[in-house]
C-alpha cells in the first residue's frame, strides 16, 4: 500500500450547488470570479459548449446563450472541503486540507482497517457521492498531489513543470531552458539545480523524493455541524427553501446517526444579496435526530414566516448535542422560580398572550420616505439609530382624511417615493404638513399628488 | 412678474446635473424667463452649447460659473460685459491650473485677490453658517453693490430655518437676496436620472445611498407662477436687476490670430502672395498650367475675403519648421487640398492630377473656419508640439478638449451598476448585445432578452436612453490646438489635462466651430516615420534622395502590383477587404486610388453603392443620370455616391434640402450615434426624393449610405490625401522593396500586420531576413543591400523583455570584432533578466551553442544554500538542444515570430496535418471544389457593415488563406473557432478572378497541435 492518497476535487462548489438542484445538470453552468469575471468552474454541458476554465465570462455568454453563472466564493469552498472532512473523518484519521480544492489522505495509518490500498480507496471513493474527484496514490504527499492534479501521467517525472506548485517566475525560467518535466529536473545534480536556479526547487524535489516532509497539519473535526447550501436563484418563499433544506437535514441526520447523537436545536440561517442574515431556529422540547422531524418542524416555522430578504444561501448549524439515549433532564425544570424574566422570554410571553401580530419593535431605517425610516422589526431587536426628532414617533398606515378639518401650521415638505420601488415611471410625490385637527391635536398630513387626496400618516401630540 | 435664473447647473457639471444646456434653455422659453445663467461647476464647458441654442429666442443667456468652498457654501460668479467674462474665465483657468485632470482648487480669499471687477458675486451661505463669517464681510467689502445672497428653497422641512438665516446674514452685511432654483434639472421627471448619476459619482447603487439622495426632485427649473408662490416678489425683482446688469454675449467674443507668422511691415494676406507665388513657381518650374494658376488666384480672393490668411499663415509657419527638421508631414481636410496649400507645401497632391473640386475648400456659405489637418511622423510629432508651446507661450497656445460622452455599453454599465444590478448580469447583457446592431435595436434586443420582466428592467431601458450622449469627462482632442494672440486663458478657461505638461481649453471643436475659433490639427501618422526612414535607407544604400512630392507619379508598375493585392504594409490598402477590392476595381490612375479608398468603407458598403460602381467601371451598366443637376455631383464617381460630400449635395439636389438644412444633416451625421438625429432627416430625404421622381429604394439606399458615413465620415479631399500616402508606400514597396519593409517594421507598432507578417511578406518577396544576434544586429533592424539580393538583419528592438537602454549599453561595449564569450556579454553589467531576453531570442547562439545553454549558462545563482554551494560547479552542466518545434516556440515568445520553419510546416513535417492544401495550391484548384485547409488563426474579423458574416485569416508556411465563415456556420461551431489559435476548415473553394477564399463549412480547432500559443491572432470586431 501506497503511504499517501490526493483526494483532488476541483469543482466542489459546482458539485454542490448541482447536487442542491439536480436540475441544472442538464444546463451549462460556471461558477466565475467576481473580481476577474473569468470561468473558474465549468459543468459538462457547459464544457461540451466549448466552455472552458480560465476564460472570460463574456466569451461564455456567446458559446452558451442560456449559461447559468454563479459567483465561485474560496471561502465557501472551502467550507464544502471541510465539510467533507468531517464526513471522511469517521473513516480516516489522518486527513489534511490543501486550500480550498483537495486533501491528503494518510493510508498507511489505515492498514489494519483496510487490507489493501483499492479497499481504502474504494472506501473512499464510496464516500464521495457524485463529487467530480481524482483520487491517486503516491510515495510522497507531493507525489499524490501531483498526480491527482495532471490525472493523465502515470509517474511524478512525467508531470509538466508548468502543473506544479513552484512559483510562476521559476515555472517560466524551467521552461525557457527547455526543462519541461520533473523527469529533466529529477535527472539533474540536485546541487547544479540549486546554485542555479535556488532553494524553492530543491525544496520540491526533495519533498518529491520524501527527504523533507511537506509540513502538512492534519484536520481535527470542529464538533459541530454546519453545512450550506446555494441557492440556485434568489429564493422569496417556502417553496424555494424545500428541496435543498431537506438534504442538508438529510446531511444533519447521517452527521448525528454516525456519532450516535441529537440535538433540541436546529439553527437555520438564510443569507441575502447583501449577506444580511435571517435566522430562523427550531426548538424541541426532546432530542432529536431524524431529518423528516426537523423538516416538518422548520415548514412550520417558515410557512408563519415571511423571508425579510430573497435569500442566496442557506445554512443549517447544530452546536449543541446530547446523547441518542439519553433523556431530556430538563424538561422537569420550570422558569417559574425566576424572578427577572429574559427579555426573550417576556416577549414569548406576551406574543402567546396578546397574538404575534401586536408586538413588535422599531428600527430606524434608510431613505426618506417616513415608512421606509420607521420600519416595523421583530420584537426584540436593537435600535441602532434614532430618527428626526420633529417626526411622529409612531407612524400609522396613511389613512385618507378631509384637509377642511384641519389647520396647516408647517411648511409643506415635499418627497418623492424612491422611484425604483415599483415599476411605474410617473413619479410619486407627497406634500407633507404640519397641521392642527379641530380637537387642536397636531398631525402629520400629507397630500399625494397620484390620488389627489389628503392622508394622516402620524400625529405629533401624545 | 418676469425671473431670471442665474444659478443653474448643465450636465458639463459632470454627474451633477441630469440636464444638457439645451433641455434647459429650452425649458426657460418655454416657461418665458427673461434670462438663464448657466453656471457649471468652475468650467465653461456647457455656455457655447446653450447659447448656441439661445440665440435668436430672446432668451438673455448669462455666463457664469459656480465654486464650492465646505465651510462657506457656495459662489456664483456671472460675468457682466467682455471684461467680465475675460475675468472669470482667466479665474476658472486659475483655480483649475492648480489641481490635476477634472479637479479644480477653491478658496474664498481666491475671489477677495483676484481681478473680477466686471463680475457679480451670488453666494448661498452653507447651512452651518449661523450669521456672516468674516471672509463674507471682506467679500462685501471688494464687491460692494454687486454682491448678492441666494436663496433657493427645496421644499424641504429646514427650508424655514434656512430662510430666517439668510436673512440675519443680509441684515448683517447689508446685502440683498435674489431668489434662485438652483436648477440641476429642467424637468422633474429628470429625478431618477438625478439619482443614478449620484449613484454612479458614489461607486454605489442607488438603494444603498438613500440619505445622500435628492428627496425630491425641486432643483429644477421652476414656472414663473411656481416661483412666484415660493418667493417674495423683492427676491424675484433683485434676479432681474441683476439679469439686466450682465450684457456680455458670447457672439461678440472675438478671437485674435497670433501676429508672429507676419513679417514685420507686410501685411497677412500680402505675405500669403508671396509665399504662394513662390510655391507656384517651385512646384511647376516650367510655368503653372493656366487653370491651376487661375485656380489660386480665385483661392487668394477667397482668403481675403474671408479674412482667413493668418490661418494658413500660422500652418505654413508650423510645416516649415517641420520641412526644416526634415519631420515628413502631410495635409489632409477640405481646405488641405487646395492649389493654395499645395503651392504653400502643406500637401503634396497635386491638383492637376486630380479631379477635386476647389471651391469647396472654404465653405463660404457656411461661414467656417478652414478645416487642415497636418499628419506628421509618429514618433517626431512631440517636436512640433513642442516647436509650438516654444514660439507661443504655453500660456497662448493649448489643445483643444474631446468630450468623452456616455454611449450604450458605458451608459448599460453604469446604469445597471447604479440600479444594483450584479456585474455578472451585466456582462451578460452586453455581452449578448448584437455589437453591430447595439446602437441601433438595442432596446429591442434588451426586450427579447428578458430584461423588462426584471423589476428594474424598464428603468434600466428608460435611463439608459435618457444618460446616452451626456458627457463623462474632458479629455484631449488628439492633436487640435488653438492658438491665441494674447493671453489663452482670457479666451477660455484652460485646464491640466492628465498628460504633464498638456493644457486643454474647456471647449470641444465643435464649440470651437460654433465661435469660429482658429484651430490648427497636429496629428500622427505612423506611415510617415515609415516612409521617411524607408527614404533615408534608399539614399544611404542607392544614393538617390527621394520626397513624397517628388516621387515619379502615375507609374503603372505601381498599379500592376496594386492590382495584384500585393498590398502588405501599404498605406489604407492593406486591410483585407481593401485587398479583397483591389483586384475587383484595378486601379489605374491616382484617381482610382482615391475611389479605392473611399470605396470600401461603412458609407459606400451600406449604401449598397459598392457593386453598382464595380459593374459600371466594367461596362457592365450604363452610367445614367437623372438630369444635369445630379451629373455634376456624382459623374466623377460614374453616377454612383461615393464621397460624403456627395451624398449631402445629392440631398440638396435630390431631396431639396437648403443649404442649411444640409448642414445640418452633415453635423447630425457626425454625432447620430449618441445623439439618434438621423431619423428626423429619413423622412425628409425619402420624400423629397419621392417628390423629385427617384425611387424610393435608391432614397432609402442613399440614407442608409448617410447613417454608414456617420462617424467614418470620409471626404474626397480626405481620401486624396490618403491616397497619395497610399501611392508613396506602394511606389517604395515596388522599386526599393528592402528600404520600404526595414522602415516600416522600424516604425511599428502600426498599420494591419505584425512584424512577423511583414517579415514573411518580405521574404515572398525574395529578400532574405537574419535573425538577431548579439554581434550583428543594433537596435534597429538593418539593410543589408549586397550586390546579389538585399538582406534585412533583424535589430535587438524585436527582443521581448529587453529595453532600449540596456540594449544600447550592450552595444557601446561590443568590441569592434563582436564579443566571443558568454563571459564578455555579463561583463557589460546589464540585468541578468535582460540576457537571459537575448538568450531565448537566440542572439547568443555563436557563443553557447544554443539558446537553452545559453540561458542556463546566463542564470545567476539564486539563493544562497550554504549546504549545497560545496558541490559541484554548476555552469558546467550541458542541457539538450531544443527540436525544431521547440526552437519555434521559443522564436515566437523571444521576438514574435520566427525564421525557421513555419509551424504549420513542422506539423506536416511530422505527418500531423493530412490532407491539407497550402495557400499556394488554392489558385490552380477549381472553383467550387471542396477543400481542407489548415493555418494558424493570425486574424478575426467581424465587420460593421457584413451581415453577420466572420472573416478569418489563416496562416500557412506559404501565405495567407482567407475563410469566409456565414452567420449560421459561425453560430452553430462558434466554439471550434472563437478560442482557436490552430483550426482546421473543410469548406468550398470560391474564386472570383485572381480573389480567392475558403467558405467554411466544417470547423475544427486543432490547437492542442501546438504545445502552447505561438502567435496572437489580431482580431477586430
């Protein structure tokens, strides 16, 4: 048995996203840079398109009309890789990341789990579950890894230089002395090689050769679960959130089955455009480990919820766990003892008393129209910012009123609607004004322009 | 009551105003003001273009400019009479001479130093101000009765609070109020736009800006009677008084020629005589044919008349210290054409050679300056810049400014970017957009595209209409300078531009026209530098000195070659269409050369014109003519529209346009893109001709031709000038083939072809090409003209990665027998990078053996390693030769191209292309026949005026082979050839005389052939 597995995946973001929505399999799909607008992934079809990696984005366009594109994000690749990692982990100890596309699989702690190298790799690769991967066996770590990454050589000394690690300026140099495999490097005195052309490639050549270790740090699993999915579009609703929700918990549910585990609380968090969060958390009152208990609960929350954003991805998280069997101790416990109640739980409180829909906080917001400044949030939520202090402090839903029982005492002030709310392309404007009703309470009225009629949005007294 | 704005923004206030002048002087008659300042942020920019369409409205148009201090708000300067305006603009030139490009330096103690007591002040305090700072007492104090407060309310809930401090500010500097709108718009409907331009200054879409936005849209031009409810009548009354007090008009500006280029005691057009008549009688020493003498005396006439001899003066001035320096130049434009320059020097066509026609030279009737451009050598141009700024002061003489406006990709970008519309999307829209129809259907194709189910769709649509054409930023014009007789600066604002030491004035030509302003166009031309030093090698090595004016004309052994596309590296000729036509219109006189020209370009190709005059040139149609009147304009042309000219007397004959109206339809041509004015005029031409008894379909060909001008707008006097370039290049090329191809590949960059191309050209053409070497070549590539054939030994500037300086230091330490080791070459201290360069081009094959070696034997020692340094010395390791494929690559990435065998020959060397015809066997095949070719992609184009049709240029080790790829082939295999650098096509062979192309059938891109990319296809869309 080969000491070293590479374990290469070089399209781990595209995977997931297809594997989320098995219907853009059938589409050609890229995943690009948002910095450089090159493709950084590229599906079958897109490639069967004529689509390749490296290429600009607009070039894509043109070979494929109907292309899908997604932002290529490291950092949630890397997650991915992780994520994976942990999965692995059940079944190899000796595991470590390399950036965000692949990973080292130590097989010669595994030889008395494994009796030969196509068992473990056959374990492997059972794991791996529709990810594109190469996978190859090597002497040395760089040795896999290297072999992994140019699938078509059959030993180190036939990988071109320019598939290496080695710094660009040198990969140049090889190449322009007419150095063009390991193979030409390996056959050189390793002394020539560095008096010329420095330390960086003898370093290579011996962690090539297993005389310098690679100085890799093995991964140690994070004790909790958290898996994300993107989101294919902009999802509005419920019905957008269904399929890749049920395989995360999918996902949860094996994560807690193989460490004989469960938890009371499963936290889902969408994010929007903007990467503003939405948090959404489902509660038990008992243990839990079953994906359809999660999924049923969390359709419950989400249908009495509407999404504040259309969210782009969705992530489920589970930090606390408890023992499969054991049995939930705190059930017996009672808050009544206390004496000052969380403020959360003062809000529970008076939500199940009084009807969600009467309680609610209020948040200062951007813009100038009066309702987009005051905006209702959910309970609970910090003020961050304080309005103008001349406004209403609370405002009412405009309802129409008659300007005969009223007296202007203000200015008008005149706003116009942010236009890109709606679709329309006559402006909406409103004249507001101070005035006085016949009981002398001060309002805040306004005229609009489009109805050409009066409406009382606040009122300035107590 | 009457009102006069006088604080009032136009769209050269960049991004800060989403109005043009003319919306905005528009809207004032409409709304009856009695007068409208326009007062854009420090710049004069945008006045020209609003008095322009002020004129003759009753409309009182005041210049003004507004300045922005922080702490105090902001200042109004309106000028008052001429002194004024001199005053503020010499001020805007101050403020704006101290910042770099677009950015300007303002300080209130500025306007208490500066001269402007023929200016108003109008300040609108900032609203931190409580009361009156002292810097507004001492402004009191300099502008006594002519300093006012400004008071422009918002309709916002601190317009009270504003209101009440203004008014203790008056009280305290005793200074009365005007009222003002502040306008940025002429119409509120222009707010979303307002935003968006906030959001694109911001780098930031709209929705993430809200508390910077305008909350409504009230800076705006406003109706008296809306006026009249937000303002007291006093306030109002005060902007009328003041209105009344500024009587400067922009048409009274009068603009000085420079006097130096008189001798003393002569008068301009005394001068002008003399130098013509001496011209005359240099270029005709046997006596002037009558007509042509007849003919400059008619042109003097006009000139004076005109008053126009210090213009030509101040041209001569600047040509002849050119001729002095032996700088090659060359005149192009209406008035370039004339007996008078061409006996003044400034051009070299000779009239008699030609059929132009004179009068036109000078557009009496439109009452312009002359137009001349001056072409000089490319890379000697920046001494006649210099000789310019040396004789007139930098403070006399600036370039004139480009307006860089929005057109419909910038606008979708940055409208999109401003909507909040992700990058990507974007990039997929543009990148969708058919290029060639995208100014055209665009928002059709946008439709069809999906783009209005967005929520933002239809603001994207409506806002990129309304930004196209608004202007971006100044930049400079490419060579236009105008020349003052005093101070420039007094004339118009001049600014930095982001060159050093370049000034710009705030003017574009067409301001410049408008106030019939001199300008002087100093251009580059490569073609030029490459005659020039193809001249200075015809003398060096045959001893004959030879000028563009001076060169044997009408030789028809020029034309045989011509008419054989033989035309790489000649001038306007040498593009592939261009080649395509030569043989299909064999020129045979100079005159053909100057339709040649003309020919194959956007007008004449839309307009259908192009085949009409082909069949009538052969006989193949009669030359007819509607009546005498269209004769004169079109039989030089055999009764077919070729010329721009052409096609606007046409309209005037044709479809009755009056002399006005026709320029105006020359001016709409210009600028249809941005501005979409062209189809005001479609009707009016087809009905006029329908009325006029021509056909519909040749009136809608002709308009069609008129929008192909549009901005490849391409005059005969402009196709003349070209042409004679054209005819000296091919002269050079014909007889001094050696001297033409070293002078041209010394002059690159330029032209069509790249050096790899010119040189393979070259050697078809039987001379012979040494590669670079370290003790052979200079810099430059070199003549060597033995007595057997002529030899071109390549110059060390082909040398990727080797800069001049090290070059030439390599070069002064060569010992006069050439360095004989390796040793010898790192003595001479120059970078390491800098030899390895040369070792990989291959100059240092004689003393390493091969290019590998040497650049192994070059490399310094990197780092350090103390534990391996004992070993053994390394220098003494020998690495393999490089194999013929190897050495190829390495050609083409050292010097771009290479000596040895093509690739395409290697590859059928190694039996990897079979059954591929080279380009050599194309003409004895039969037409129609199916055939498979195979070349490296060296070029892909997509012309504006094909329909849909991609042409791509292979490259075999015989020549060029031409494919002609139709929409459909192109779209369904798009992804065999888009990306490919080597690529096979089976297709049918198609000949039509002696022009020869592969239509494409099957596709197939075999560049996994070559290990990586040899040569970069050039491609043009």
């Amino acid at each position: 048995m080969q000491p070293w597995a590479y374990l290469y995946l070089p399209a781990l973001q595209l995977d997931n996203l297809q594997l989320m929505h098995p219907a853009l399999s059938e589409q050609a799909v890229v995943l690009y840079s948002d910095a450089s607008q090159l493709v950084i992934q590229a599906n079958g079809a897109a490639m069967e398109a004529g689509i390749q990696v490296g290429m600009a984005l607009s070039d894509a366009w043109v070979l494929a009309g109907d292309l899908q594109v997604f932002v290529h994000k490291p950092a949630f690749q890397r997650q991915l890789l992780e994520q994976l990692a942990e999965q692995l982990y059940q079944h190899f100890a000796d595991l470590a990341l390399d950036e965000s596309h692949g990973m080292w699989v130590r097989l010669q702690a595994m030889q008395r789990l494994f009796a030969s190298e196509d068992a473990a790799l056959k374990a492997l690769q059972a794991q791996l579950n529709g990810l594109t991967s190469c996978i190859r066996t090597g002497p040395t770590a760089l040795a896999a890894q290297l072999l992994a990454r140019s699938p078509q050589s059959y030993a180190p000394g036939d990988i071109d230089v320019r598939q290496t690690s080695l710094s660009a300026p040198l990969k140049q140099k090889l190449q322009r002395m007419g150095l063009q495999t390991i193979d030409h490097l390996q056959r050189m005195p390793s002394a020539t090689l560095g008096t010329k052309l420095g330390l960086e490639l003898v370093q290579f050549l011996a962690q090539l050769h297993g005389q310098q270790p690679l100085g890799l740090s093995f991964f140690q699993p994070s004790g909790v679960f958290k898996q994300e999915a993107q989101l294919a579009a902009e999802v509005h609703n419920w019905n957008g959130l269904r399929f890749p929700l049920n395989r995360l918990l999918l996902g949860l549910e094996a994560y807690l089955r193989s460490r004989q585990q469960m938890t009371r609380c499963v936290e889902i968090t969408l994010f929007d455009r903007q990467s503003q969060q939405q948090r959404v958390r489902v509660n038990m009152a008992e243990g839990e480990f079953r994906a359809a208990q999660f999924y049923t609960l969390a359709q419950l929350r989400f249908e009495q919820q509407r999404l504040s954003a259309p969210a782009l991805i969705l992530r489920v998280e589970v930090r606390t766990f408890e023992a499969m069997q054991a049995q939930a101790a705190t059930l017996t416990e009672s808050t009544s003892g206390s004496a000052a109640m969380p403020l959360g739980a003062l809000l529970n409180v008076l939500q199940t008393r009084l009807g969600r829909a009467c309680i609610h906080g209020v948040a200062v917001g951007e813009g100038w129209l009066p309702e987009c400044v005051q905006q209702r949030v959910p309970p609970g939520t910090p003020l961050l910012k304080v309005a103008a202090g001349w406004r209403p402090p609370w405002l009412l839903e405009p309802q129409p009123t008659e300007i005969a029982g009223w007296q202007l005492i203000s200015q008008p002030e005149r706003l116009v609607e942010p236009w890109w709310c709606h679709q329309e392309r006559a402006l909406r404007i409103r004249d507001y004004v101070v005035a006085r009703d016949e009981h002398g309470r001060r309002g805040w009225i306004y005229f609009d322009h489009q109805s050409q009629g009066w409406f009382i949005q606040g009122w300035l007294d107590g | 009551m009457g009102f006069a704005e006088l604080h009032c923004l136009s769209n050269f206030s960049f991004l800060r105003s989403a109005s043009a002048a003319e919306e905005l002087v528009e809207q004032a008659i409409a709304y009856e003001y009695e007068a409208l300042a326009i007062t854009d942020e420090c710049s004069l920019a945008g006045v020209v273009k609003g008095w322009k369409a002020a004129r003759g409205s009753g409309l009182k148009f005041i210049i003004g400019s507004e300045f922005h201090c922080p702490e105090h708000g902001c200042f109004v300067l309106l000028s008052r009479g001429q002194q004024g305006y001199r005053q503020l603009s010499a001020f805007i030139s101050t403020c704006r001479g101290k910042s770099r490009k677009g950015e300007y330096d303002f300080a209130v103690t500025d306007l208490e130093q500066a001269t402007l007591d023929d200016c108003l002040l109008l300040w609108r305090p900032a609203s931190s101000l409580k009361g009156a700072p002292v810097a507004a007492h001492a402004l009191k104090l300099k502008f006594k009765q002519r300093f006012w407060l400004l008071a422009e309310r918002g309709l916002h809930g601190h317009d009270g609070e504003s209101a009440r401090q203004l008014g203790v500010i008056s009280q305290q500097l005793d200074c009365p109020v005007v009222a003002s709108n502040g306008a940025c718009m002429h119409s509120m409907e222009r707010l979303p736009l307002y935003h968006v331009l906030s959001a694109i200054r911001q780098h930031q879409p709209v929705s993430q800006i809200q508390s910077q936005l305008a909350v409504n849209g009230e800076q705006r031009l406003r109706s008296r009677s809306e006026t009249e409810q937000l303002y007291p009548a006093a306030w109002i009354e005060q902007s009328l008084y003041i209105a009344e007090q500024c009587t400067f008009d922009l048409g009274t500006l009068r603009y000085e020629y420079p006097a130096e280029v008189v001798p003393s005691g002569k008068t301009p057009q005394g001068y002008l005589g003399e130098l013509a008549a001496a011209g005359l009688q240099r270029r005709y020493p046997k006596g002037a044919p009558e007509a042509v003498a007849e003919q400059l005396q008619r042109e003097l006439d006009l000139v004076a008349e005109m008053e126009y001899a210090h213009f030509f003066l101040t041209i001569y001035d600047i040509i002849d210290f050119a001729a002095q320096q032996r700088i090659l130049f060359q005149g192009r434009g209406s008035a370039a054409n004339s007996v008078l320059c061409y006996c003044l020097g400034i051009t070299a066509v000779n009239p008699a050679q030609s059929d132009l026609l004179f009068e036109r030279f000078i557009s009496k009737e439109r009452n312009e300056p002359p137009d001349i451009d001056v072409d000089f050598e490319h890379e000697r141009r920046e001494e006649v810049i210099q000789y310019i700024y040396h004789k007139y002061g930098r403070e006399r003489a600036a370039l004139t400014a480009t307006v860089i406006t929005y057109r419909l990709r910038s606008a979708l970008r940055d409208v999109g970017k401003a909507l909040g519309f992700p990058q990507a999307q974007l990039s997929q829209l543009l990148a969708r957009l058919d290029r060639r129809d995208s100014e055209e259907d665009w928002h059709q194709q946008l439709q069809a595209l999906g783009l209005l189910k967005h929520p933002m769709g239809q603001h994207l649509l409506d806002l990129t209409e309304q930004i196209r054409g608004f202007p971006r930023h100044l930049s400079q014009h490419v060579g236009g300078f105008v020349i003052a007789s005093e101070r420039l600066s007094d004339l118009v604002p001049v600014e930095n531009a982001s060159m050093p030491d370049r000034t710009v004035i705030q003017w574009d030509k067409n301001d410049i026209e408008t106030l019939k302003l001199l300008k002087v166009d100093v251009l580059a031309l490569g073609m030029l530098t490459a005659l020039r030093k193809g001249f200075q090698l015809v003398e060096q090595h045959y001893g004959k000195a030879l000028h563009i004016r001076t060169l044997p004309q009408e030789d028809p052994a020029v034309y045989a070659m011509l008419q054989k596309a033989d035309a790489v590296g000649l001038f306007q000729v040498e593009s592939r269409a261009q080649m395509n036509m030569l043989p299909r219109l064999k020129p045979k006189t100079f005159y053909d050369l100057v339709v040649q020209i003309a020919i194959v370009r956007p007008g004449p190709i839309q307009g259908d014109m192009v085949h009409p005059y082909l069949r009538r040139r052969d006989g193949l149609e009669p030359v007819e003519y509607p009546n005498d009147e269209v004769k004169a304009v079109l039989q030089r042309t055999l009764g077919v529209p070729i010329f721009q000219e052409q096609v606007i007397k046409l309209a005037m004959v044709a479809a009755g346009f009056s002399g006005g109206e026709a320029d105006q339809l020359r001016r709409a041509m210009a600028t249809w893109k941005s501005s979409g004015q062209m189809l005001e005029f479609k009707k009016r031409i087809v009905e006029g001709m329908r009325e006029r008894g021509y056909e519909e379909e040749f009136a809608l060909r002709l308009f069609a031709q008129i929008c192909g001008f549009g901005e490849y707008g391409f005059p005969e006097s402009h196709a003349a000038s070209f042409a004679n370039l054209a005819y000296a290049s091919a002269w050079l090329k014909c007889h001094y083939p050696g001297p033409f191809y070293v002078g041209l590949l010394n002059s690159l960059p330029m032209g069509f072809y790249s050096a790899a191309q010119i040189v393979q050209d070259a050697r078809r053409h039987g001379i012979a090409v040494d590669a670079v070497c370290i003790n052979q070549s200079s810099w430059d590539h070199q003549l060597e003209a033995g007595s057997y054939r002529e030899t071109i030994r390549l110059g060390l500037r082909l040398v990727k990665g080797l800069n001049k300086q090290a070059a030439q230091t390599i070069l002064q330490q060569r010992p006069v027998t050439g360095f004989t080791s390796l040793a010898q070459v790192e003595a001479t201290q120059v970078a390491g990078t800098e030899l390895e360069a040369l070792a990989s081009a291959g100059a240092l094959t004689s003393l390493a053996g091969h290019r590998y070696q040497a650049r192994w034997d070059l490399t310094r020692i990197g780092q350090q390693l103390p534990l391996l340094a004992t070993a053994e010395e390394a220098s003494a390791y020998e690495l393999s030769a490089p194999d013929a494929m190897s050495n190829m690559h390495e050609d083409y990435a050292a010097v771009g191209m290479t000596l040895g065998d093509h690739p395409i020959a290697l590859l059928h060397k190694e039996g990897r292309l079979k059954n591929c015809k080279k380009s050599t066997d194309l003409p004895s095949l039969r037409h129609g026949q199916l055939v498979t070719v195979t070349g490296l992609v060296v070029g892909r184009q997509r012309p504006s005026t094909s329909s849909g049709v991609t042409f791509v240029t292979l490259e075999d080790e015989t020549g060029n082979v031409n494919v002609v790829i139709w929409q459909e082939t192109g779209r369904r295999q798009r992804q065999q050839w888009l990306h490919a650098r080597l690529l096979e096509v089976k297709g049918t062979l198609e000949k039509h005389g002696e022009i020869i192309h592969v239509v494409a059938g099957r596709l197939t891109d075999k560049s996994t052939l070559l290990a990586s990319t040899p040569v970069k296809s050039r491609d043009f869309h």
